[in-house]
C-alpha cells in the first residue's frame, strides 16, 4: 500500500466515525475498496445490509442502481454514490415510459423487474428480483403470464429453472457478454476437476456449459462449502480478490480477464474520500416513485 493510500484511509475512518456513516461495498469493486468496506457482499444482501443499517449516512461502492435501492428501503439515511457517473448500461435499457408502452400490449401481465433498474422502473413493476432469488420470486407468483425486465438472459434463466413462459425484454449486460462457452470448455480441459461458475446474466450457450449458474453471493457461498479446489469464474473480475481472500487455499480462474465492469471500476479511495468530505452525490428519489418502488422492493424481501 502506498502512503497516499494509508492517509486516505486513516481519512476516511475518522470521517466516518465523524459522520456515523456505513460502506457498503459490491463483490465487483475494486480491491483496495473492498478493503474499507464494512459489508461486502451481492445485490441482495446489500440491499438487505441498507434496509436494516442505523448509520446516519450509507457510502455506497457499486452502480446507480444499487444506491437507488438503498434509499428506496431506506429514506431516512443520507445514501451517497461516489461517482455519480457510475450507471448501469443494461438498466439504462429500460425506460419507465417504454414499460408503460409495453404493458398495455400485455394487460394482466405481472411484471417481474431485475434489481438493475431505474426506481421508474422499479415503480411500474409488480414484483423486483435479483439475481440470488430470482427463482424464488417467480414461483411465487400465482398462475397468468408474466413479463420479465430488463436482463433477457437472467430472464430465459429463470423460465428454464421455473418452467414459466415469460416476455422477455432484450436487455443485457455488455460485461457478461464476454463470457464465452468456448473459453470454459476450454479452461476445464486444461484444468480438470475445476468447477466452472457462472453469474445468470450469462449468455444461454456459456450457462449451458458451466457446472453451477449462481449470483456472486452465491459463488462466494459456493466455494466456502465446496471440497473442490479450484474454479474457473465466469463473471466480472471484481470478485477474484474476494475469492482468493477467503479461500487462500483454493485457486480461481477467470474465464475473461476482460470481463471488467468499467462503472464498477469508477469508483476509487479518493472518490470514496470526497464524498464523504463534501456528502456527495446523495441519492433522492421523488417520493411518489420511492413509495411505488418500495412496493416492488418490499414484495420481493418479503418472500427472500
Ligand atoms: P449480483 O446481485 O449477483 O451481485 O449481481 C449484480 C450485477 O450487477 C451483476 O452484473
Ligand atoms: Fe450492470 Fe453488467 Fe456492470 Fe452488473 S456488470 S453493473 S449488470 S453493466
């Protein structure tokens, strides 16, 4: 660690004794990150991490979306995003003006919305979901059709896993899409005994080829309880070091060391710093959405 980083930490600790201020963190961030985080974990258990925190303030180290959610479960807490650029591609495939459009072409319709979305989006939803229970969410639905938004990939997933028909809307994400059937099949012949996991958000091809399709909470969980020694990794490299931090006796492959999420990577001890000096950038919500989102939000909580 160089020095400038340790006077950013020591920095940053008494601003958020300061502050009475939490860091939450994403399997993806970068690892010096990681490191001053007080909850690292998936989508799930972050929002679950924000929704019962008493910090005054939440420091959030991941994308928009994730801070949105945060703040939707959690107003009363200043919730900040370090870099306010640091957005979600695949979210932004989905306006809450084009889902208003597509459900009058299917009234009825119960809309299941993956966590990566606006709070408009979230708002004109019936039910969120997120990786680690997207399953789960969907069996609770009683019989009728459904629309899935935005991840087509997570969507086709979860109706191979629940044997639902579903609409799916063509979203993706670009970093998952790096991932390829090829580079796993290949990876397991040069290493075999490996397990090969892959995040939903695959494509169908590479999911097919892989022993286990698990959120990143559930990778972390996976290997913590599995004999096997070594796994080939298919999802964003952030998670590598969390791996190898809390299984230094087992090794990890990637099967793209370009599968980098670059928003993910926006985020930096510096940003982490001036956002706790300056209280920036604070999440708000106009609260008639925030109170449609918490509907959807809160639904999927309740049966996770
Ligand atoms: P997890 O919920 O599995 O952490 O995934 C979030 C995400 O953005 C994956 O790209
Ligand atoms: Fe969005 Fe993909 Fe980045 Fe996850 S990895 S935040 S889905 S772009």
């Amino acid at each position: 660690m160089f020095t400038k980083d340790a006077e950013i930490i020591d920095e940053i600790t008494r601003l958020k004794k300061q502050r009475n201020a939490v860091i939450l963190v994403h399997n993806y961030q970068r690892p010096e990150v990681q490191d001053i985080a007080d909850f690292t974990g998936d989508s799930l258990e972050l929002s679950q991490q924000a929704a019962k925190t008493d910090a005054d303030v939440i420091v959030f180290c991941g994308v928009h979306f994730m801070a949105e959610t945060a703040y939707i479960i959690n107003p009363k807490r200043t919730v900040l995003l370090p870099d306010k650029e640091s957005g979600c591609p695949m979210a932004n495939m989905i306006t809450a003006e084009a889902l208003i459009a597509a459900k009058k072409d299917l009234p009825g319709a119960t809309v299941v919305c993956y966590v990566n979305s606006s709070a408009a989006v979230k708002a004109e939803s019936d039910i969120c979901c997120t990786s680690g229970n997207a399953v789960k969410v969907v069996q609770s639905l009683g019989e009728g059709e459904i629309t899935f938004v935005p991840d087509q990939y997570l969507g086709q997933w979860v109706a191979e896993k629940t044997g639902r028909h579903m609409h799916l809307w063509p979203g993706y994400c670009p970093t998952h899409m790096k991932i390829l059937p090829e580079d796993i099949l290949r990876l397991k012949k040069k290493h075999p005994g490996t397990l090969a996991l892959v995040h939903p958000e695959c494509r169908p091809d590479a999911k097919a080829v892989a022993d286990e399709v698990l959120s990143t909470g559930g990778m972390m969980r996976f290997v913590r309880e599995s004999p096997a020694e070594g796994f080939i990794i298919g999802t964003e490299t952030g998670i590598m070091y969390r791996l190898k931090k809390e299984n230094p006796a087992k090794y990890f492959i990637p099967v793209n060391d370009k599968a980098v999420c670059p928003n993910m990577k926006r985020i930096t001890l510096e940003k982490v710093l001036w956002s706790l000096q300056d209280m920036n950038y604070k999440i708000i919500i106009p609260e008639d959405i925030r109170i449609r989102a918490l509907s959807s939000v809160e639904r999927m909580l309740a049966i996770t």
